[in-house]
C-alpha cells in the first residue's frame, strides 16, 4: 500500500482542518470553534463531502479564509506569493506569525505589525506584507 496523500490547514492551537484520501475514500477531520464547525457542516450538507467541489467562500472570517485555503490546496490551486519562512528579518518575525496574524483578524499591514511587530523597524518587509494580506484576502 503506498502513503495517503493529506492536506493540513490550521491557525496552530486553535483551528486545524485535514483531510485525506481521494475521492469516494476522502476523509475531513478537523478541531476548531463552533464556527468553523458549523460551517463545514453546512458546506457538506449544501456541496456533499469532497471540499474539492465546494464553491469558494467569499466571507473573510478566520473559518472562511481557512476553508479557502483548503479547496485551493485540494485543487492545486495554491499558489503562495511569499516563499520564505521568515518575513521581518529586523524583528525575526514568521511567515507562520503573519499568516496566522492575517486569518485573526489582521487585515491591514499596521493591523499586522500591531500584532506581530513586522514591519516596525527598517519597513523592507512592509509591501511582503501587504502582498500576503492580499493574497489572503483575495484582494490582490
Ligand atoms: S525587515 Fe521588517 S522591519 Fe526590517
């Protein structure tokens, strides 16, 4: 038997969606809030079981931006425009802490730099972040 093929989106201790396997044998396990619960329920109920097939959400709520994530990663369709792991090199600030930052509720660069502190000394970082947040968003 070879290795199951998965897909893991999450805001690290609070949200995590995986699924795996393909097609008739696609599997969704997930661990989150109400929310995020609720709305892959009526997704599934609305769209059937294999996220790949559901629309994509338009709303831009931590649940709704990670369930993106998820069909555009199912589809192969995500497609990052920031590549490395560290954005702020003057505050050694994440990619990892930016994107979950952005899916908060960050959704401005000083929101993020608020939250974060990227972008709060030498600014080089500030237009990567503000490609990520639109990227995010869907906005760019
Ligand atoms: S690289 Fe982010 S403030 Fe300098």
């Amino acid at each position: 038997m070879g290795s199951q093929k998965s897909w893991i989106v999450e805001i690290q201790g609070r949200d995590r969606i995986e699924v795996s396997g393909e097609g008739a044998e696609r599997r969704v396990h997930f661990i989150g809030c109400a929310k995020l619960l609720h709305f892959l329920e009526s997704q599934k109920a609305l769209h059937g079981k294999d996220p790949a097939q559901w629309p994509l959400p338009e709303g831009l709520d931590h649940h709704e931006l990670l369930v993106k994530e998820l069909i555009l990663k199912l589809r192969g369709q995500w497609v990052h425009p920031y590549q490395e792991d560290e954005v702020c090199h003057c505050r050694t600030v994440s990619l990892q802490t930016v994107e979950e930052a952005i899916l908060a509720g960050a959704h401005s660069p000083e929101a993020v730099s608020r939250w974060t502190s990227a972008s709060t000394s030498c600014g080089t970082c500030r237009p990567d972040v503000a490609r990520i947040i639109a990227f995010r968003l869907g906005t760019k």
